[in-house]
C-alpha cells in the first residue's frame, strides 16, 4: 500500500467539527434586501469604485475598478441601486468601505464576458486578462489575485500547478463541497491555469478525507491531463509550503515563493471561479461559505452572494441553540474572531463559525515547561518556545534570527501547548515589530 504523501510535522485535532456539513450540499439562498459589498477584499491595493450613489447596476456588473497590479475587480452581486459607499465593520475590527447595493428584486445581469468554449486554442494572454477581469483571488485565505499568482517572476522558471483541495481548516467543508458537486469546474478550470503557465504537471491535492472528491475529481481529470493526488489528513496540510513538499518533496526556501520551489498554487474554489469567467463569462460574484459550530441549529453549506451580512448566514442556518461565545470567520485555527454579525461575506469567506462558551476557551498564559510539544507540532521546524520567549524579552532581533518571518501563524504550536500560551499572537506582534523597522 502507498504512503500517503504529507509533510513533517503539524497536528490532527481529536475533533474536526467537518461531520456536522461533510455530506450536506450546498444551498441556494434567497435574495436579500440588501447588499455590502467590502472593497478591501483582495490582497494588496482595494479596488477603485466606479459606481456611485443612485446608480442603476447590473448583476455582475463592474462596481470597482482594480487599482494598479497586485488588485482586483468588483462586481455586482445582483441588480438593484447604489444606495452609498458607505462605513461598515469590516473582518479586521475596523470600520471600512462597502458599496451598499439596495437589490431590485429581479436578480438580472447579463455574462459580461465572451464565452471562451475553445479554451485550449486561446492565447494564454487572452485567458490571463479573463481571470483578471474577473476579479478572481485566493478563495481559501489570503484572497491574493490569481493573475498576480499566475504571473511567474523574472529569472524564475515554474514546471507544476498545484490545487489545494486539502482544506485541512477543522469544521470547514465548503472546498469539499465544491469538488463533489463541481469536479468538471475545478478540473477544467486546473487546466486552464496549466495552459496559461504552460506546463503540463497538473496536480490536485485532497485529503484522505475526502475520498467522495478523490472519486469525482478523478474521473473528470483523466480527460484534460489532470493528476488526482490522495494526501494525509493532517493539519495545516493546505498550507502553500506544505502541499508543495508533500506534492513534489521540494522546498520552498526561507523568505522565498512558491515559484523557487517551480510550482504555483491555486485554490480549489478558484479554480471552479475561472471555469465561470471561462467558459460562462461571468466574475466572481458568490461563493460557497460553511456555517457550522456546535450552537448551530442546522449547520450546512450555502451558496452566498458577496456581500451577505454573517448575520443573514447564520439565519439560513437555523439560527442558534445558544448565546455563542464566539464568532469566527473561516476556521477555528487561523479564521479571525468577529465582534459584529453585520461583517459580510467577502471572496475569500470559506465559513462561519460560532463557538459555544465551552469550546470559545481564552489563553490561561501559564509559564513555559519546555516540553517541546510546541517544536515537534511546528509544520515549519521553528522552536515556538524560544521564539516567545525572545518576543516576551522584547528580543525581536533574535527572533528574526530564529526565523520568526516564516511562522505560517497556523496555530498548532498554540494547540498543543499544555501551557495554553498565546504563542501565535505573539509572533505576529514580532513581525509587526520587525516589518515597522524595515
């Protein structure tokens, strides 16, 4: 029997919370009254709008335009009438812009874009401006622009594109979904970003977990060249680096990208988002997002339009059983808590997650016993322990020198610790200690 393909280290919680949704499908949801849709939802520059209050728009109509490279358009998720661009809360605990968008009812919007059926004899730069025009990002976590990622450096040279079908989250199952309901969206939508790369080691990696997904993946990827890899359940196997040393065996170096490894790596619900810029000539406008936890009435996985409030959701959901003790948007290990139902869904928003008390547990922060749990859990190989005592001595010189940059901030440090130290937040008060000296 063959291995299954992994990394060193990283954690399995004796509880994943993904039984509550594995085996739901996805849900339509209706039309809401309104829509916020945030403009800083993509890494690097917020888009510019080119809408403005008392404006008639289009379902996917162009509502934000990208602002230099590293940016990415917005669209309308229905039709209906700019009511503002307005202050809401926003993921981070912050106050951002939003354009409010008052629907009209009728949900009407015509595909924006040709439709590319001959996809293979298109030039590459024809299927990269798509995917740009799109406004298609990272749907998995940092909602980085997949034309930036589909752009390899100068001087570097890229042999493999990697799908992360692993979503290795606990509790989130909407890539899972996706790859069962959708195999021909995210297969096809692979090889498109095979071509626009030209290279011909396609590769999707899901966990053992998802075997139902193996399956369907499987049968449609023998058609366009597209290889199915089972990897081990094991968290944070989605992690970039990760899935490419348990893919290929190759290492990414210290501070570098992906591309000095010669891969490029895509999100599995990105890949199904470029099969409909593609093949349907329509952008990213809606997602599917996870709403579970143990409070959930009838956790599940939900076809959302951008710019859903979390509160409406969780309603679709059921409600709760009781008051939770917290919110989380994504997952439970690098999702970010919320202090407002009003956030509303964005690109990359894979779940919603609320906590009883009981499980929402805070940090006790005891004293280090040196156990060493921390260094053998480190998907990185960094030594957690040394690296917060370095940021608790204000060290943040040392801490640099222990690689403290390369942290991924994926928790399984903080997760086995016995301590319960926030060891996390702590590494990221280092980098942003050190990023203000730069």
């Amino acid at each position: 029997m063959n291995r299954l393909k992994s990394f060193k280290g990283g954690i399995h919680p004796e509880y994943d919370g993904k039984s509550l949704t594995c085996e739901r499908a996805s849900v339509d949801t209706p039309l809401l009254e309104k829509y916020y849709v945030l403009l800083a939802e993509n890494a690097g520059r917020p888009p510019l709008p080119c809408v403005a209050k008392g404006d008639k728009v289009k379902k996917y109509q162009l509502i934000a335009e990208h602002d230099g490279f590293v940016s990415a358009d917005l669209h309308a998720p229905t039709s209906g009438e700019v009511t503002g661009i307005v202050k809401i809360s926003g993921p981070l605990g912050i106050p951002a812009d939003a354009i409010e968008i008052a629907a009209d009812g009728y949900d009407h919007g015509d595909a924006p874009f040709d439709i590319l059926e001959n996809w293979q004899s298109e030039e590459s730069a024809l299927l990269m401006e798509r995917i740009r025009a799109a406004g298609i990002v990272g749907m998995g976590g940092a909602a980085f622009p997949s034309h930036v990622k589909l752009t390899v450096p100068p001087g570097k040279k890229v042999d493999t594109l990697i799908i992360n079908g692993a979503e290795c989250e606990p509790f989130l199952t909407a890539d899972h979904r996706m790859m069962v309901e959708y195999p021909q969206k995210v297969v096809t939508g692979a090889a498109i970003m095979g071509k626009i790369l030209n290279v011909s080691n396609v590769i999707i990696g899901v966990e053992e977990n998802k075997l139902d997904a193996v399956t369907a993946l499987t049968q449609q990827g023998s058609e366009l060249n597209v290889k199915v890899e089972t990897l081990r359940v094991r968290y944070p196997q989605g992690s970039e680096k990760q899935l490419i040393f348990a893919l290929t065996e190759r290492v990414v170096p210290s501070g570098g990208l992906p591309a000095d490894a010669g891969c490029v790596v895509q999100n599995a619900a990105s890949a199904a988002a470029v099969y409909d810029a593609v093949l349907l000539g329509i952008p990213l406008v809606e997602r599917i997002v996870t709403v579970t936890g143990d409070v959930v009435k009838n956790p599940g996985n939900f076809r959302m339009k951008i710019g859903t409030p979390l509160m409406e959701g969780i309603k679709w959901a059921g409600g709760v059983t009781e008051e939770p003790g917290k919110l989380i948007l994504g997952g439970p290990m690098m999702g970010l808590a919320q202090r407002s139902f009003n956030v509303p869904v964005t690109k990359n928003t894979s779940g919603i997650l609320l906590l009883s008390v009981g499980q929402a547990l805070n940090f006790s922060d005891s004293p280090c016993i040196r156990c060493g749990r921390c260094v053998g859990a480190c998907p990185m190989k960094l030594e957690p322990c040394l690296l917060c005592s370095f940021v608790e001595g204000g060290r943040f010189d040392l801490a640099r020198k222990g690689h403290v940059m390369d942290c991924l901030e994926c928790g399984a440090c903080a997760y086995v610790c016995p301590s319960h130290r926030p060891l996390v937040q702590q590494f990221r008060r280092a980098k942003s200690e050190l990023r203000k000296k730069k």
